[in-house]
C-alpha cells in the first residue's frame, strides 16, 4: 500500500490502494473463481428426476438444480416444453411447468367464443 498525503485534509493523509500493489489473482485467498453450470442433457436429467417427486417446477427451483440465471433457465424451460416434455401452465403470476400426462405432448384448449 502507498500512502498518498490529500491536499484539502489538514492534519489527516488517506491510505489508497495503486492498482500495481495487488497480487494476482491466484495468489489471493478468496479470489472469485468462475462457476460452471451444468450441461444441457445434465440438466434436463435433474429436472426430470426432480418432477418424479413434485407435480411442478418453477424457474426459480429450475435454476437452483442447474445452477444457472433467469435467462438460461427460462430457455431451457421453453425447449424442452417446445420438445413436448413439460406442459407450461401459468398460475398467478407465474409459470409453472410440468410433466404432461400420459406421457404424451398436450396442447391447450382454447374456448371459442
């Protein structure tokens, strides 16, 4: 660390850190270290596993199992409902995704009016 006397504070000097001080970031204890999700089919595996014990999952539950953000989580979902292996319905305000019965794909039925 370099101490770098402040003009305006009479009496006081103010401790700065130079950028040069740092060590690298191996070298420091709790540097951040990059997480890595799971892959695709890892994920759908777990999802599949997880919707044999719930009747649902949610985005939120979603990416706790595959640890990954809203965005990935939200795709993921949307493939495999697009695939015709979960059935998306919206309760509240939020979608909640399960396993369609009888194994088959579902489509909503629209009322016509």
């Amino acid at each position: 660390m370099s101490v770098i006397p402040k003009s305006s504070a009479v009496g006081r000097t103010v401790v700065r850190r130079l950028v040069n001080d740092r060590p690298p970031a191996s070298e420091r204890p709790f540097a951040r270290k990059k997480t890595v999700g799971f892959t695709q089919e890892v994920c759908e595996q777990r999802t599949m596993e997880y919707l044999k014990t719930h009747p649902y999952i949610t985005g939120k539950v979603y990416r706790g199992l595959c640890r990954c953000g809203k965005t990935k989580a939200a795709a993921d979902l949307k493939k495999m409902m697009q695939e015709g292996k979960l059935v998306r319905t919206f309760v509240g305000n939020a979608y909640l995704f399960r396993v369609p019965m009888d194994g088959r794909k579902e489509k909503r039925k629209i009322k016509k009016k």
